[in-house]
C-alpha cells in the first residue's frame, strides 16, 4: 500500500473507500485491511459508546472496548468473506 492510497482515504474518512483498496484487504493485505479499520474507526467508535460507571459508582460516557474490539473484528470477517 502506498502513501497516495493512505492519504486518500485519512482525507476522505466519510467518502466511499476506493475499489483497489477494497479488492487489496478482501485479498488478506494487512496494510489494506488497516486502512479500511482506520477508515471505519470513527464509525465503530461512536457505536461502542455506553453508560459506563466508576469506581465511585458515578455514570459517565465512555467506550465500552469489548462492543469496539467485536466491531473491529466482524468488519475483517466480512471484508475477508466478501465475495468480488
């Protein structure tokens, strides 16, 4: 993966992911696979957002790591499966 394919994406993270970046990780290319978690980081980070308490017992916002981490890994799953 180049410099030019990163950057493309880091600068388009709402945008389409491009189809040779895709094809790339579908392929098991780690450095393609990392661009397209990057790419989705925010996304899965707002998704694991939950009602967490501290010590304390005070409430707070927080990610809940576990729901980022079976987020993180479905994605992968699906991207190695995903028929072209």
């Amino acid at each position: 993966m180049n410099r030019r394919n990163n950057s493309i994406t880091e600068n388009n993270e709402s945008g389409l992911l491009p189809y040779p970046i895709i094809l790339a990780a579908n392929k098991g290319e780690a450095e393609a696979m990392k661009v397209v978690v990057l790419h989705y980081g925010s996304y899965m980070t707002s998704l694991s957002m939950r009602k967490l308490r501290d010590e304390q017992g005070s409430t707070y916002w927080g990610i809940d790591e576990d729901t980022r981490e079976r987020l993180r890994a479905k994605l992968m799953q699906s991207i190695l499966a995903f028929k072209i």
